[in-house]
C-alpha cells in the first residue's frame, strides 16, 4: 500500500481525502477489483482531486498506467476533449510533492503519453481529414476551410502546436488539423515533444510546488474551472466571429 508519509504536507490531503470518501464511494484496498465498473471512472474524472489517493491505495502502480491513458486518450483522439487534462496533471505534480506517486515516473510517461497522442491525432488527420474537410455543406469542414488550414500551418505550423497544448479543446483539434494540412510530420514531431514537455512539464511542476498549499488545496476546484473558461474565450471569441463572417 502506498501512503502520503506523516510529517509532509501531503499527509494534510490524504486526511481531507479520506473525510469525503463517504461521499464519493469507490473501491477499497480491502476489496479491490481487477477491474473498474463505468460509474468509477466517471466519478475519479469528475472529482479526481478526491480520489487519487484512494485509487493509488486500491490499484497500487497501475494508477501509472490510468493516468498515461488519460493523457493519451485525450490528446489522441479528437472525440476526448473533455478529459481533465490540466486539472490532473496539477494534482499528480501534488501528489508527487507528497510521496505518493514518483515524479521522474510520472513525469516521463505522461509526457511520452502526450507526444504519442498527439503523433496518432496526426495520423488520424492526414488519413482522413481530407474527407471531413469535403463536405461542402458544411460551415467548418469544406474545401476553404481546409485551405486555410493548410496556409496557416505552412506558417504558423510549430508556434501552433506548441501553444494549443495549454488551450482546452484546441489541443485535441490541433494535431489532427496538421494532419489534414499535410504539415512536414518530422517538423510536427519535434514541435509536439517540445510542446508535449511543456505542458506535462510546467503543470506537474507547479502541482509539485503549489498543490499542497492549504489555500490552493482547498479551492483547487472554482480554480480549475477559472482557468479552463479563462482558456476558452480566446476560442469562444474565433468561432463567434467566425460564425458571423460565414453568415455575412
């Protein structure tokens, strides 16, 4: 069984972890299962602060391998937006800080996670992008719609990549658009590992130093959600204005 050690801030979370746990019930240490039913998975997503502790305890090292198909999934495939991609990887950098999970460990395959994800969107894209993009009766997908695309990553390709891993939502598009815009994959891979690291990296790292401050442990919710709609204008305003562009 693994634990948050007594003596460090993380013994503080595993305390206000383990006071919600009737609220938010999931499989024990003493009764595990070899496998997790729907409403668990759904339930660690939508309160994964709450419940990564007792996961660790109840899976012991497998929790590497859920949270490297998190990360996968998300930044892979182009339906898995919505996975908690910011907000856990904040958490696991906090969870390192305390003991409970080994940074180097979960630093290296979430990033591993992160570039392999993105490199399969990319194949995906420039497989079938070209299909997606011919639906002429379409607003976002038609032939325009791919040329600008196309012009754009010429351009812009490798800034692209780099920064839409900080944007929700635009870092699943993103890869699968290069893909569609026929973007150089030798130029794409290194502007994904690079931008792989930094989002993997800067996160976990500020979990690593933040995450156990009282203060920030105890909203870390309303502060997740502040961040992921503060991400989202940006995106909000473009298809808006691109909306009104298309209806002019």
């Amino acid at each position: 069984m693994l634990s948050l050690g007594s003596g460090s801030p993380g013994i503080m979370l595993r305390r206000d972890l383990n006071r919600g746990a009737s609220a938010s019930p999931i499989h024990r240490p003493d009764a595990p299962q070899s496998t997790m039913d729907l409403s668990t998975l759904v339930n660690l997503l939508l309160h994964f602060d709450a419940q990564l502790a007792q996961f660790i305890q109840a899976y012991g090292h497998w929790v590497y391998a859920m949270l490297f198909a998190i990360v996968f999934v998300e930044t892979g495939l182009v339906v898995m937006p919505f996975l908690p991609g910011d907000s856990m990887l904040f958490i696991v950098g906090a969870f390192c800080a305390s003991g409970a999970l080994s940074l180097p460990a979960a630093l290296s395959l979430l990033w591993a996670a992160a570039a392999l994800g993105d490199s399969l969107n990319y194949q995906i894209g420039k497989a079938i992008g070209h299909k997606v993009f011919s639906w002429q009766d379409s607003r976002w997908f038609n032939r325009r719609a791919f040329d600008r695309a196309h012009a754009f990553y010429e351009q812009y390709g490798g800034i692209t990549i780099i920064a839409a891993r900080f944007i929700p939502f635009i870092r699943t598009f993103a890869p699968f658009v290069a893909g569609v815009a026929e973007m150089s994959y030798a130029r794409f891979l290194v502007y994904n590992i690079v931008g792989g690291g930094l989002w993997v990296g800067s996160l976990m790292l500020a979990g690593y130093a933040f995450g156990n401050i009282p203060w920030i442990k105890h909203n870390l919710g309303a502060l997740t959600l502040g961040i992921v709609v503060l991400s989202l204008l940006p995106v909000g305003w473009g298809w808006w204005k691109a909306g009104r562009a298309a209806v002019v």
